[in-house]
C-alpha cells in the first residue's frame, strides 16, 4: 500500500493534531473550574467589619486575661 498525501495528512490529523485539541480542551475545562473557584473564594472572604469586629472580641478577651493575671499578681505582693 502506497502511502498518498491525503493519508499523510489523515495520520497526521489523527496522531498528532486530535491529541493537542484534546489537551488544549482539558486545559479550558480546568481554567474554568479555576475561575469559579476564584469567584467563590472572593465571595467568601472576610470584609473589614467582620475583620474589626472579631479582632474586638479577641482584644476583649485578652483585656480579661490581663486583668486577672493583674489581680492574681496583686495578691502575690
């Protein structure tokens, strides 16, 4: 069997381009799983209120810490 250039091209088509397209495909589907994911992350995230309000509890908490470890000092003396 004589090899023709349609059969050329036709392997050529078929070993080589139809691979790229399948990766270059699998790379679009993981590019857009990325960018949800993106999207979600940025809808999640912390504002500034929720930042400032949960670094009041904690600054609250180590004041009553504080306080106590001052009493318990106090009391040593």
């Amino acid at each position: 069997m004589e090899i023709t250039p349609v059969v050329f091209w036709n392997v050529l088509l078929t070993l080589v381009i139809a691979p790229a397209f399948w990766a270059f495909r699998s790379l679009l589907a993981e590019i857009k799983r990325i960018d949800i994911l993106l999207a979600r992350t940025r809808e999640e995230y912390a504002t500034k209120t929720d930042l400032r309000d949960n670094m009041q509890s904690v600054m609250d908490a180590l004041h009553r810490v504080e306080d106590k470890l001052d009493k318990v000092l106090a009391k040593e003396k």
